[in-house]
C-alpha cells in the first residue's frame, strides 16, 4: 500500500491476513519520533493485543535477533511487524526465520537460500526513504563475534504486505533522510552496472536514479511532501530491480564498516559511492552505463564526452548531491583506521555483494580503495615554470609513488597567467594531470583576465573566488560571486571562497550555495613555541 495516511489500512490488513498478536519490532528512535504511538493507537482502537521490542540497532546484531525472537516466542505472537528502516526490518525477517525453523541461533542461516520455511504473517511499515528491505529478498545482520555482516539471501523473507505511508518518512531526522536517500542511490546506481542487469532491472534502476537526483535535495532539506513521496517510491523499485540482479562493491566496503565500526549503513554507502564509482568507471562498459545514467538526468551533453570526462562528471555529480543534503564525512571521520584496511580488505573479499561488481577487484584493490575514501586533499600551488617543463607529470608520478599519495588526494592551484598562455606544453600537462584524477584549482579568479572560455577549454576542477568580490559586503558584491558560482558549477567546477574574514561573510556566502569556505574566519592561531615544539617532534620521529 502506498501513498500519504495509508498506515491507516494496518489493523484492515491485519484481519483479512488472520493475524491476532503481533510483535512490533522497532528502535529507539521511532519510538522517539512518536511514529510508534500512531501504531499502538492504531491496533489499542481495535483491541489488537501485541508486544514490542525496540531494542534493535543501527546496525542490527545477532543478539538483538536472538532477543526479538525470545520475546516472541514467550508471547505466542503469530506475526510480526517491522517498524523503522532497514535496520528494524532486517532484524524482523531474521526473526521470522528464527520463528519459523522453531530455531534460536541466526548464524546458521547465513549464505543463500539457508532458510526453508515460510515466515509467520509479516507487514513492514517502512520509515526511511533508502533501504527498500519492504521488497527484497536479503537480510544483513552483523555477527558480533566475526565482527562481520552476514548476508542472507531467502525468497521466503519478503514481506506479505509493505505500508509505504510517505507521512511517517516526512518525519525522518534530516540526517537520516539524507544517509537513506544516498543508500537509495546506491542500489540504484550499483543495479544498473552490475554484471547481472538485464532491461527490465535496468527500468526500474534509471527511473530510481532520475527521481532520486531530481527529488532527495528537496526531500532531505524542505521536507516538500511531494519530494518525500517520489523518494519512498524511488528507494521502493530500486529495491526491486537490486534484488534481482544483486549490487557491487560500495556494498562490500561499506559492509565492514558498519560490522568493525558501527557506521551506518547508508552513510557509509554515501562515503564510498563517489570514490568505487571512479574506480569502476576505468571499465569501457562501465562508462558507458555511466554515460547513459548522465543524459537521463540533465546532461546529454554526456554523450559526446570521452570516457574520462564521463566518469568525472558523474562522479561529481554524485559528490554534489550528497554535499547538498549535509554528507561531507571521510571513512577516517567514521572512525576507520589506516592500520585496519588489510583486515577490511579481507572481509571484503568474502563479502556476498563482490561477485556482481562490474570490475574485478583484488585485496590491493580494496586496500586503495579505502585508503582514497580516507586520505585529506592535500593542495599545492604549481607555477607557470613548472608547467612548462615535459617531464613534470612524471616527476609528480615518482614523487606519489614514493611517498605513497594517491593521486586523487592530490589538487594543484595554479594562477590566471597559466591559462592565458598558449603554451603546447601547459596544455598537455593540464590534460595529462586531468586523466590522472588529480584535482586543478584556478586561483585568485577575478584578479586577472581569464574568462570562462579557458576555464572550459582546460576542463579545471575548482574555481577559487578571490576575496575582491566580497570586501565590500554589498548586496551587489554577492550576487557576483552568486553568478560566478552558477556558471562554474555549470563547467562542472567546485568553487572555494577565498579570504572569509568574519561571520556575516560567511553566513552571506553560504546561503548561496558555495561549495567550500577559505579564511582567517576558520584559522586557529597558534603561538610559536607550540608551532617549534610540533616541528621539533616532526623532526625526532623522522630521525
């Protein structure tokens, strides 16, 4: 059932579908948001005797499972219904099986096709705009003892019944709504390059695609009840289309995250998206389903673009989107160690979702793959003499290599003067640096003369603004840099303000939409002596 008050119809279905005494399985945080009450209201109106357990997880344990199924058992309950995200709904079709096998332990039920036997009478009332575990056929639960997230595959676990009620996602923390519409993408995105995609998981994955970049801004940031509904519909047949066709690796990576560190599991996928999507697109047919989703969702200009123009605009087209919901966190800022990507990396290796991965991808492989969603951008201003010399990508490359910096954690900012020069040279190094995947900034835009002609013929990444248009304050001054922001986020640059000094500039700056901030405003002086005793540790480890 779906649309807005469809909740409503839950003790109708519950009769027509013989059910006497469910458990609620939920979390704490429905039952904050007061999504619990209208349920209880609902079934304590029509004298529905039931139980609840709220106990479940963000990342939902094998004894949170173990503990739901106790419950229900101690209650003669002989139905379940799923209240929450994905979380909550997992563990209520891990319950399910526990139920029906008449069995205490989930691990036994790992893997594909472990479970036999029909679940008792199941409704889902999904909360999140993101999992679509209404629709599927899996089930994640993480094995506190392995630190790993069991994967289970069972047709039997899919709901009888799922009350899509837009109305109760309305009520999401913009958080939440924001990690979930990101996991939504995912499944999307990842259904429509995995190996196994045929033409009708390709429909529902394109249009998932098409309603989630044109809809979850406004679903995340306004609460606008039509966008909230086109996103409970697009996680809804992304469900649909992934659990026919299986995913990729965001999911294995982000598997272990949620199962080591406890990351949620959509927040994860956010973080991982961008940097597996670049890794994936070094396929030619990858690319091309790249290039297929780009003219579908406002630029068909994609299909005249090389491969690598492809992959860099869809990878910052997604970095866009998940930037103007709130998403902006590192895997370091999740809690992720350096010293533990080995590990993450061999659990990943064993993780169900690797198979269907477009591209095939060894321990090495995940190993950068982390390391790149971990790493700080590292920004290097780069002169004119530099450029003009041949070999200079190639000392850059000797450099990486032997410090061992990826070249995507890698900008360079150069000044006005090197594109004003026709130099064969400068060009080529530009391009070169281009396809390496190293970010170039244009520094100090608007003390010189370069016009956005050159901006587009050398294909830069980040504008940097200079704090010329804004000393003034005025009205005028802002709306300039408004206009320069639009147009370089039309050449598919990002735009850094420079020179923020106070708080009214950067409250100013940001209600029009720059992507990154530079100034005294955020510096944090230091005096000397702590400035010469960091130096003179730097130097002892060195020794």
């Amino acid at each position: 059932i779906y649309g807005a008050n469809c909740l409503d119809n839950l003790c109708i279905e519950l009769k027509e579908n013989e059910g006497k005494k469910p458990i609620i399985i939920t979390d704490k945080g429905v039952e904050k948001a007061g999504i619990l009450k209208k349920i209880t209201d609902l079934l304590d109106k029509d004298d529905f005797p039931y139980v609840i357990y709220d106990g479940v997880e963000a990342n939902p344990k094998d004894v949170n499972v173990e503990e739901g199924a106790k419950i229900a058992r101690e209650n003669d309950c002989d139905c379940i219904i799923a209240v929450g995200g994905g979380s909550p709904i997992d563990c209520a079709k891990s319950v399910g099986v526990l139920l029906a096998h008449n069995d205490t332990e989930i691990k036994k039920y790992e893997g594909k096709t472990a479970a036999t036997k029909p679940l008792p009478l199941f409704i889902t009332i999904p909360t999140t705009s993101g999992t679509a575990a209404e629709v599927t056929i899996n089930y994640v639960i993480t094995d506190e003892e392995r630190e790993i997230k069991m994967v289970c595959v069972d047709p039997h676990d899919i709901p009888i019944l799922a009350i899509v009620d837009s109305d109760l996602m309305a009520s999401m923390p913009k958080s939440i709504a924001a990690a979930t519409g990101m996991d939504a993408l995912t499944h999307a995105v990842e259904g429509y390059i995995t190996k196994a995609h045929n033409t009708m998981s390709d429909m529902f994955h394109m249009q998932a695609i098409k309603l989630i970049f044109k809809y979850l801004p406004a679903a995340v940031n306004e609460k606008d009840e039509e966008a909230v509904e086109k996103m409970g519909l697009a996680q809804y047949i992304a469900g649909m289309g992934f659990s026919n066709v299986g995913l990729g690796i965001v999911h294995s990576m982000a598997h272990q995250l949620g199962a080591v560190y406890d990351t949620p599991h959509g927040l994860a996928n956010a973080i991982l998206l961008p940097t597996v999507m670049r890794f994936n697109g070094e396929d030619p047919a990858t690319a091309q389903r790249f290039r297929e989703i780009l003219c579908e969702i406002g630029r068909p200009d994609a299909a005249h673009l090389n491969d690598q123009d492809v992959i860099n605009t869809f990878v910052w087209m997604i970095s866009e989107l998940s930037k103007s919901v709130g998403i902006t966190q590192t895997v370091r800022e999740v809690g992720a160690r350096e010293e533990d990507f080995g590990m993450l990396a061999d659990k990943a290796m064993q993780d169900p979702c690797k198979p269907g991965n477009p591209r095939e991808v060894s321990r090495e492989d995940f190993i950068e793959l982390f390391n790149s969603g971990y790493m700080l951008q590292v920004s290097i201003n780069i002169s004119p003499i530099q450029l003009m010399e041949v070999d200079f990508v190639n000392r850059v490359e000797e450099i990486l290599n032997k410090y061992n910096v990826m070249w995507e954690n890698l900008c360079f900012e150069i000044i006005e003067s090197v594109v004003l020069d026709e130099n064969v040279i400068i060009h080529d190094n530009l391009l070169l640096l281009n396809k390496k995947g190293i970010k170039v900034a244009l520094d100090d835009f608007g003390t010189g003369y370069a016009s956005f002609s050159y901006l587009k013929k050398f294909k830069l990444d980040i504008l940097k603004i200079d704090r010329i248009f804004i000393q003034n304050g005025s009205d005028v001054d802002f709306k300039i840099v408004n206009n320069i922001k639009n147009i370089a986020h039309l050449l598919n640059m990002e735009t850094v303000i420079e020179g923020v000094e106070t708080e009214e500039q950067f409250r100013e700056l940001s209600n029009i939409g720059c992507d990154y901030f530079q100034g005294y405003y955020f510096s944090h002086p230091l005096p000397a002596n702590e400035v010469i005793g960091y130096l003179n540790r730097v130097n002892e480890e060195e020794k």
